[in-house]
C-alpha cells in the first residue's frame, strides 16, 4: 500500500500536489505573508508550485490575497519574488503523485479500427428504416 500523501492545491494554477512539494506561504502577523520554509509556521498557509510562473499568476490574479483574505502588498511580493527567483526554476515542471504511484494508470484504449465490414453507424443507416432487422440473424 502507497503511504497516504496529502495533497494540497497551488493557488496559482490549482493543481493539485503532494503538500512536500509544493512551497507554503503563511500569513503572519502585519497581514504579511511569509515563506514557511518548514512547513509548519502557524497560521493561514497557502501553497504553491515550485516555480517562478506560480507565483507571478498568483500576484496577478489575486489569488493568494484571495486565498488568505490579505492584500499582499508590493513589497511583500517582492520578497515571495526574490525567493522564488533565488530558488526556483521559471517554470514549474510536470508532477508525479507518488501517491498513485502504486495506481496504474491506464491509458485509454483507442480502437484501433473498426471491424471488418466497414463503418459500423453505415450499417446502422442502411438497417435503420426496419428498427427490428437484427432479429433476422
Ligand atoms: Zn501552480
């Protein structure tokens, strides 16, 4: 069995990641937001990716002031910017939730043509005036 991850979503992008993996912010006292490197800062966190372009949609959109009821002002951004300058790459790369690592994804099958005899839905138009003509076989 997959040990349990928790997941938390970016509040930038939404995506949803193992809590690790992702960079929390807290809302400290000042209505200021810091980076809680430790994960455990008491207070209202909210999370994002690793990665420079979260945190860039996250001033834009307002998500983190959404998120944490704050006005985040410029320069606390210019903080959270040079973190994420100094530690983290432009943009964020694709995950793997070690949780479903044990799950197989399966991709899903294409058919790969339909069965001999052609277009299936022209048999059906060629049968559909006698709704009844399957009976016949
Ligand atoms: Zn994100």
């Amino acid at each position: 069995m997959p040990k349990h991850v928790p997941l938390r979503s970016c509040v930038a992008c939404r995506e949803s990641k193992p809590k690790r993996e992702l960079i929390r912010v807290v809302r400290v006292a000042d209505d200021r937001i810091e980076i809680d490197r430790s994960g455990k800062k008491n207070g209202r966190g909210a999370y994002f990716c690793p990665a420079q372009e979260c945190f860039e949609s996250g001033q834009k959109r307002r998500a983190l002031n959404h998120a944490l009821d704050i006005t985040v002002s410029p320069a606390n951004w210019d903080e959270l910017f040079t973190y994420a300058r100094e530690t983290l790459p432009v943009h964020k790369v694709p995950t793997r939730i070690p949780a479903m690592a044990g799950q197989v994804v399966r991709p899903i099958k294409r058919l790969q043509g339909f069965p001999p005899g052609g277009d299936p839905s022209g048999t059906r138009n060629a049968a559909g005036t006698r709704s009844k003509g399957r009976e016949e076989r």
